[in-house]
C-alpha cells in the first residue's frame, strides 16, 4: 500500500497478475470505494487461450468483488485483438453478465465494460 504525498486519505493497491494489472483506488474515511480492474492484452496477443481466461479472470473478479468498471487495453494495431475481445463480449453466457460496453473517445484502443450491481 503506497500513499501519496500530501494526500493521506488516499492510498493506490497495485497488484499484478499475467495479462491482467488490477489498480484500486481506496479512498479511505469515506462511505464509498473506487476500483476498476484493468487488463492489458499486449503480452499475450498471440495466445487465444490464455486471452479468454484473462478476460473471464476479470470479470469473475469484478462480480466477486463488486467491481463496476472493467479497463480493457487490446491496443490499437489491426484491430484483430478487439475484435477478438469483442467476440468474447458477445458470447451468450458473458453478455447478461455487463450493463454496457463503452470505447474510449480519446483512445480507440481500449474499451471499458461497465457492470449493474
């Protein structure tokens, strides 16, 4: 747990795991918390496999721990990795389990999938 400086109600969690990089946001003597769970597909673009187990990673973590937006960073490149993602978004057994899918307006080459809780 690292604080920042000046700020001492507000400490930054990073952890990391293959293909997914979790970054939690407490904000500590408030009633609420800010968390997203981000997952940077760059390392492992060649491996379908090991892709759709990051993204279920993922979501399994965000509906166990409550988690409403999920961060995730095909790149920009040909488009074969988002379309990919977006593949896995579409599958009948993952779509009830987000709210919405957003693409950023800055950045073409990441999307968040926010979840209702």
């Amino acid at each position: 747990m690292r604080r920042f400086r000046g700020l001492e109600s507000l400490a930054l969690k990073a952890f990391q795991r293959p293909g997914i990089i979790h970054y939690s946001l407490f904000i500590i003597n408030h009633p609420f918390t800010l968390a997203r769970i981000k997952v940077d597909l760059h390392d492992i673009f060649n491996n379908s496999k090991a892709i759709d187990k990051a993204l279920q990673e993922a979501f399994d973590d965000a509906i166990d721990k409550k988690i409403r937006e999920v961060e995730i960073i095909p790149g920009k490149g040909s488009g074969q990795l988002r379309k990919k993602v977006e593949r896995f978004l579409q599958q009948p057994h993952i779509k009830p389990l987000y709210h919405r899918i957003e693409n950023d307006s800055k950045n073409f080459g990441r999307l968040f999938v926010y979840f209702k809780f």
